[in-house]
C-alpha cells in the first residue's frame, strides 16, 4: 500500500499539489487539507470519495477557479498564476467538464455549444465544422445539432458538455462524475471515448462512484476523505485495503466483495487464481468495447 505520496514527483508530472489547502468563504473546515499529490502525464487516474469529500473543490482548484490559502499547485512545474490571461492559456490546456452540466452549457443550439470552445481557439472555419460533425457523431447527437440546449434532458446536456471539452482534446482532461444522469448504453458509449481519447495523448482524472468501472479502467486510484487523500495506488492496492475503504463507507468493486465472502480461502494465493482470472476476463471485456 502506498499512503499519500507527495514525494512521488517526475520529470513529466502534469501536476503537483503540495501541501494544499482550500477554504470556502465562510466555512469553518477547509474543504481541501494538506492535499499533496502528482497527476503524471498519458495516465488514467479515478478520485473516489464519499460525497462532501472535496473532488469537486480538487477539480476547480486543479483549473485554477479556486486559489489556494495555502500550498502550491504546479502546472508543468510551474506555479499557477492567477490573472486573467494565464488562466486562459492554462484552461486552453485543462479541460474540466463539471458535474451538473447546467453549470457548463455556454450556447443556444447544441451545435455552437461545441464550436464555441473552438472558435476561441482562432481555428480554421472548415476544421471547427468537420470536428463539430465528429463529435457529434461520437456522442450520438447528430439528431439534436439544431435543438435548443434549453429544452433538452439532464443526460442529453451531460453528453453535451463532455463533448464540449473533449473536442478540444486538451492535454488534461477533469471529469467531475461524468456517468452521473447517462443511461447504461450512453455511459458504454462514453467509455469507448475515453478509451480512444487517451490514446491521443491526453491525461484523464475523473471522479466516480462506480468502483466496477474504477477497477478495469483506471491505472491509479486516490481515496479522498474529508479533503484529504487517505490512500493511493494501483486499483489491486488500493481495492485490498477492505477494512479502510469499509471505515469510509465506500465498498468494494463486486469482485473483491466476492473474493471477500469465501472465508475458505484461507489466504492461499493459489486460491486467488479463479478470482483473478475472473477479473482479468472483466477488464478485458470493458477494453474490448474499443474494437466494438
Ligand atoms: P464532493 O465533490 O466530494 O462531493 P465538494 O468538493 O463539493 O465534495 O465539497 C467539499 C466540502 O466543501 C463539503 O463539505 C461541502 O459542503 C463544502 N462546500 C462545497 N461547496 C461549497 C461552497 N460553495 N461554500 C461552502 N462550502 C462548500
């Protein structure tokens, strides 16, 4: 088990938080602690974590929205900056889709909610329109390009405002709980997109309470609690710690619980082999949906 590793810091860290601390106006706890940690580049990292834990204050600290009381946040090993400029160059480079994408939705038509973003980039009118048409067609929105974005479902404006800022492909990617309001066959769609966007080369922190779907996909987990990261690691490190992740109220991913529930193991490793297998068969199965 690795705890809280601040020290873990490379040469191609995106981003390092030391000793980081954030207060709300008015609160009486900070919502984010002493948090210390690095996001390393073209890796795929899930944050878990009770409601209330703090990933929503990490995300708008990470993209600079909110500023720290105390500590340091490094973009590229630089410290951020907080004028108005290098917040937009650094935003141009961050993208953060936000969990109620209410907060997010910037146009009228569905169409010029996902140009928008590019249009300020300055690029080409014909590149704006055949990425628009691309994105569209990953997130099954072809059908609404010229809906109001007003009319539409909680589960259609998600899909918007991921859209949105997947279609800039910025070198980080921030999503705050982005299952959250898609159904079943839109969040399988979803995964498949985030599979290939990472293939291109960029980074993905995304928040979630889908430990099933934490497990097969992300190659680094940190556990938050009370604004803190009380546990770090690959998801067979951190998904051992049961008796932690209990004391937090979070569960297991259903594997783990079923390996969990025989007592007759008795901590043979050879044991282990069927469940491990039968994890192996579960990622292979959410990787496949890239070739689907
Ligand atoms: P999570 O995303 O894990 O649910 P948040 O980052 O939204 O957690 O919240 C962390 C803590 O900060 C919670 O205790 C929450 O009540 C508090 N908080 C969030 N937003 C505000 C705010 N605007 N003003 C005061 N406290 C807030």
């Amino acid at each position: 088990m690795q705890l809280v590793s601040g020290a873990r810091m490379a040469a191609s860290n995106l981003v390092d938080f030391e000793e980081v601390s954030y207060l709300y106006p008015g609160a009486a706890v900070p919502a984010v602690q002493n948090l210390s940690l690095n996001i390393r580049q073209n890796q795929r990292y899930a944050l878990i974590g009770r409601n209330g834990c703090g990933k929503t204050t990490f995300f708008h600290l990470i993209n600079g929205l909110y500023k720290p009381q105390k500590g340091v946040i490094r973009w590229k090993e630089n410290p951020l900056k907080y004028d108005r400029r290098s917040l937009n160059q650094l935003r141009q480079q961050i993208g953060l889709v936000f969990q109620n994408p209410e907060h997010q939705l910037v146009a009228t038509t569905v169409e010029e909610d996902i140009s928008y973003g590019l249009c300020n980039l300055g690029l080409p009118e014909s590149e704006i329109a055949s990425k628009v048409q691309q994105a569209l067609l990953d997130f099954d929105l072809s059908d609404l390009a010229d809906a109001p974005v007003n009319f539409l479902s909680l589960g259609q404006k998600k899909r918007i405002s991921i859209a949105d800022v997947m279609v800039l492909q910025p070198q980080l990617i921030l999503l705050d709980e982005p299952g959250a309001y898609l159904d079943p066959h839109q969040v399988r769609n979803f995964q498949k997109i985030l599979i290939s966007i990472q293939k291109k080369g960029s980074t993905i922190v995304l928040s979630s309470h889908d430990l099933d779907f934490v497990e097969a996909w992300a190659d680094w987990v940190f556990v938050m609690d009370e604004g803190r990261v009380v546990l770090e690691g690959s998801p067979g490190t951190v998904f051992s710690e049961t008796e932690k992740l209990n004391e937090l109220g979070l569960g297991l991913p259903l594997i783990y619980d079923l390996m969990n529930s025989r007592s007759d193991l008795d901590g043979n490793p050879a044991n282990l082999n069927p469940f491990n297998e039968f994890r192996q068969r579960i990622r292979d199965r959410f990787w496949s949906g890239e070739k689907s």
